[in-house]
C-alpha cells in the first residue's frame, strides 16, 4: 500500500510535466508559423536594353502576407505607352529578348487584361506611360505571384520582366501586339 501511495504521486508529477512540455511546443509551432505568414522577402532587376533601344529599368519585388509589390522605374524610352509582362524564362541572351520565350502563363489562359473575367495570363502587366523625357513608373500589386515559393501557377522567380516598345491592346492573341522587346531582366536571386 505504501508503494502505492509513492508511485502515485510521481505518476502524477510525471503527466502534469508532460502536459506542460506539449503546450510549450504548441506556442512555439503557433510562433514559428506566425513568423512564417509575416516574413519579407524581397528582389530587385535590372532591365538591360535589347532590339538596339536604350531602354534600361530598375524594380523591385517585396512580397509580404500573401501579397507581392512591384515598383519600376524606366528610363531611355520613347514617350509613349509600353507594355510590360513577365516571360516565361529569365534568359535575356538573346539582342531581341526572344530567349525569355512566351508570356508566362501556367494557367493556360487566353491573354488579356490583368484581371478580366474571360481570363489573362499571369504575366499580363498592363501598360505604362513614357514622358518626354523617356521615363516611366509602375506600381503594380498582386497576391496571384509569390517569390521563391515553389508553387509553379504563382511563383514568379526563373521568369523575366519585358518591357515592349508598344502597347497592350489586350485582345490579340497571344501576345497583345504589343511589339518589339526592348528592355528585359531576369528575376533570379
């Protein structure tokens, strides 16, 4: 009886103990996986000019919770408006740009609009306006990209960024006729 009256107090010392050490591992995943969803990452290209124009860029990815921000500035453009999408490879050997392929479009969409019901490619861009003195800006935000996260519908890292010496009209198929490239960087790390 008295062995009884000993173990059962140590049992009961030892489950209390355990049950302490699971809910502290419980926090810590719950922290881990916080810091996980808030965690920044960010990237910056250079746009280098192809098709003999002088058009050069510099941008910036930061994704945070979920969502990816792009921020561009061009410079050495004819002022106009210039399509912008990203392309399939971040492969920029080629004078013309050709070596990036097709736009990226991992979900087999037609090209369109960035988001148009009838359905774009998530390269699609959009367009952007030159000055006078050549010089553009984009401010573009989406949670459709991610960097660097493995998922291959929205991962945008191996792709490139072509600027195009036209416009977007938004209805040829497949590339928007948006002309020439004249500008590309690859986004690699």
């Amino acid at each position: 009886m008295k062995k009884i009256q000993l173990l059962l107090p140590i049992c009961l010392a030892m489950l209390m103990l355990s049950c302490k050490n699971e809910k502290k591992e419980d926090t810590i995943d719950n922290e881990t996986q916080e810091e996980v969803v808030t965690q920044k990452k960010e990237l910056t290209i250079v746009l280098e000019p192809r098709s003999n124009s002088n058009a050069r860029g510099k941008i910036t990815f930061v994704e945070e919770n979920g969502m990816v921000h792009m921020t561009a500035k061009f410079e050495g453009l004819t002022a106009e408006t210039h399509a912008i999408h990203l392309h399939e490879k971040a492969d920029c050997s080629a004078a013309d740009g050709t070596s990036t392929g097709g736009h990226w479009n991992p979900t087999f969409e037609r090209h369109g609009k960035w988001g148009d019901a009838e359905g774009y490619h998530k390269g699609d861009i959009g367009n952007f306006n030159a000055n006078a003195s050549g010089n553009g800006e984009l401010d573009f935000k989406t949670d459709e990209w991610c960097i660097g996260c493995g998922d291959d519908t929205k991962d945008i890292l191996g792709k490139s960024v072509i600027v195009h010496a036209g416009v977007d009209d938004f209805v040829t198929q497949p590339t928007g006729d948006a002309g020439g490239r004249i500008s590309c960087g690859g986004i690699i790390q």
